[in-house]
C-alpha cells in the first residue's frame, strides 16, 4: 500500500519554530522515523511538504492516481481553507487529519476545521507521535478494506 502524508505552510520550520507548542524534532526527524515504521507496516511512504495552496492542491489531485491513504496537517489552512476541503473531495482517498498540538485549547480561530468532518479521523495534541498514530490507523483500515 502507499501512504501519501501531506505538510502545510510553516512545518518546515519545525524544530525551530514556538518549539514550546511544536516541540523539538524537525520534520525530516519526524518523516525518518515515520519512514521505518512505514517499512515494518509494509508500507511505501511518500511525503510532500509546501508553504503553497495550490501546490498541496495540486499534489492532493495527483494521490487520485496511485495513493491509497493520506495522512495530512494542513496547518493554518485547515482554518481556512475551502479549497483544500474541495480538493480532498474530489478525490477518493481516504485520510486522517494530524495536529501537532492540540488546537482545542488554543485561539478560538484554530478550533474550526475544514477538513474534520470529511475525514476518516482525526488525531490532535499528541505531538510528532500523532504521526505515527495516523500511520497505525491508516494501516489498520487499509488491512481492513481492500
Ligand atoms: C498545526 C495547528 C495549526 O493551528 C497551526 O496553524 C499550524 C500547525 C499543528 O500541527 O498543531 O501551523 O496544524
């Protein structure tokens, strides 16, 4: 199976950014360790990361050709983002929605997102583990439905 797991705007800056809210590992720490566990899962491993809406887009259309599985953090623009939204539904993978931290709590603006109700599920406030998380469950319901 491939699992395609998706970045947004300022991940790749993680690491250095508010590292009290993000932590401290870097997102290619985070894809490393994302990549071996994909490995003992079985699992091809892609990763895409942009700071554009319309490159996600873009990328987002092209997982209708051989992605089975998106694991993705929108960042900002799951607050914002209407075409996001619009771009996941008009492919048919299935995906999981990850927060690094838990948006909950946080500003009243990060509480709403686009993506919640159309995806599969939804992992917040557990850190870069939420990735590892995503990748269990993704497996899990790939094992399950095909
Ligand atoms: C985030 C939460 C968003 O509100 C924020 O804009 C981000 C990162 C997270 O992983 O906790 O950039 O998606």
């Amino acid at each position: 199976h491939n699992v395609l797991v998706i970045n947004g705007p300022n991940l790749n800056r993680l690491g250095l950014r508010q590292p009290h809210i993000y932590g401290s590992q870097t997102l290619d720490e985070i894809i490393e360790s994302l990549t071996q566990k994909a490995e003992s899962l079985n699992i091809a491993l892609d990763h895409f990361q942009s700071n554009a809406e319309h490159e996600l887009i873009d990328r987002i259309h092209q997982a209708s050709e051989k992605t089975d599985f998106i694991i993705i953090n929108p960042a900002a623009f799951t607050h914002t983002s209407v075409a996001l939204r619009d771009a996941l539904l008009s492919i048919d993978v299935p995906f999981i929605e990850v927060h690094l931290s838990n948006i909950h709590s946080r500003e009243p603006f990060r509480h709403h997102s686009y993506l919640s109700d159309i995806a599969e599920g939804v992992i917040c406030g557990c850190g870069p583990q939420g990735y590892a998380m995503a990748l269990d469950a993704a497996a899990h319901f790939l094992a399950q439905n095909n």
